[in-house]
C-alpha cells in the first residue's frame, strides 16, 4: 500500500475519444507526476505537477493534458485518443522539498479500440 | 536526456538461487530507486538508494554514484520474487524534475 489511489482501474475508449484519469496522492505529498508504461517497457514520464502548476513535461503533444487540485488530487487528461496512447497510466506523489522518493498508484490499463 | 541501462533483461532462477541485477546510467544522478512491478502492474518500492548499501531482508542494493551503476541483489530467491525488476533515476530540477527508467530485468523464480 503506497496511499496513492488512481481510478478508474480499465477503461475501453475508441480512436478520437477523450479520456480523464484520475489520481489521489499520499496524504501530505505535493507533488504528483504522470507516466505511460506500453507493454514490455520502462514507464515515461508525462509531466509533474507541484503546488497545482505544471513543473517539468517529457515528450508528449500537447493533447495530454492534467490538472491537480488544492487537496492534491490531479487528472491526466488525453484528447484525440490514438490507437499507441493504450498503455498502463501510472501516478507518482512525493513531498518535494522534504523527501525525494517517489510511490506510485496501482495505474490504469486503457485500451483504444 | 540520460540513458539507464539494465541487465540482464530476462532471468531464470530456480528457488533458492541468488542473483544480481545490474542498473548503469550515463550522467549524474540525485536520486535512484529500484522498483518490483508486480503481475497487476503496481510498482513497489524497494530501495530509495541515491548511494551507499541498503539492505531489507533477502534483498539488498547498492550504488556507486562516482562510477554510474547500482547493484540490486536477491538472496534466496522465491517465486514471489517472480516479476520486473526496474531501476529509475532522476537529476534534478534542471531535468524536468521526471523519474528516468531501464527497460527493466524480468526474473522468473521456478519452484
């Protein structure tokens, strides 16, 4: 158990469709990140959040989107879906400034169609 | 960007057996974990391990920040041990604050 919640834990979409993530970190932890893990790979990064701002992004077009709320929650959001963005979607908290270890939620598996 | 590097990418071990896997990356690094994704996909923790030697029971793992690698080594392996073995690293701020993982070592544990 990390304390980091993500729902919903599978989700089926079709090419074109959007699609919200969503994410609750570990009480305290301010920072939340976004990574996609395809099948037989190492996660990459997506973006972090910190105190509600974006912080740092990877190389991903602009129609991955995310917001984190005041209590620490976030959303990953994907526009356009594309039959490569099925992938498992992972989320990560930490309490930057303090502790640099990140833990991750159990992720969800989408699937494009 | 940094490269991570791990081997060996697949391993067989009968129970018992010890191994050790190996994690090289290419720059400096602030911070290092080594991660078990389990069936379900869910990371655990294993080690928080920027430099120095850890150990948590059978399992321990250390880095050598000066010369680039971590060591994760299993004792007496289980078939719980079965599963991806990831290491991650991250530089920093000026990086793009991101976790940076290998490919990963997947180990099967027979009984």
């Amino acid at each position: 158990e990390t304390g980091v919640t993500q729902s919903p834990t599978h989700l089926i979409k079709t090419r074109g469709q959007q699609v919200t993530l969503r994410c609750s970190s570990q009480s305290g932890h301010n920072t939340v990140s976004w990574y996609q893990q395809a099948l037989g790979q190492g996660p990459q990064f997506i973006f972090q959040y910190y105190r509600e701002e974006e912080n740092g992004r990877g190389n991903f077009p602009p129609r991955f989107s995310g917001l984190q709320f005041p209590n620490y929650s976030s959303e990953l959001n994907v526009n356009a879906l594309e039959l490569d963005d099925s992938a498992l979607y992972l989320c990560a908290s930490r309490d930057e400034g303090r502790y640099n270890e990140q833990f991750f939620g159990p992720g969800t598996r989408l699937t494009v169609l | 960007g940094i490269q991570v590097e791990q081997s060996p990418p697949d391993l067989i071990l009968q129970e018992g057996a010890n191994s050790t896997l190996r994690c090289n990356f290419s720059d400096s690094v602030n911070n290092l974990q080594w991660f078990h994704q389990n069936p379900w996909g869910q990371l655990i923790n294993l080690f928080y391990i920027p430099s120095g030697t850890k150990q948590n029971g059978r399992l321990s793992a250390t880095t050598v920040a000066t010369e680039r690698y971590s060591l994760l080594y299993i004792s007496s392996s289980q078939t719980t041990d079965s599963g991806v073995y990831f290491c991650a690293v991250e530089q920093g701020k000026a990086a793009g604050n991101k976790l940076t993982f290998g490919g990963g070592t997947r180990v099967l544990v027979k009984p």
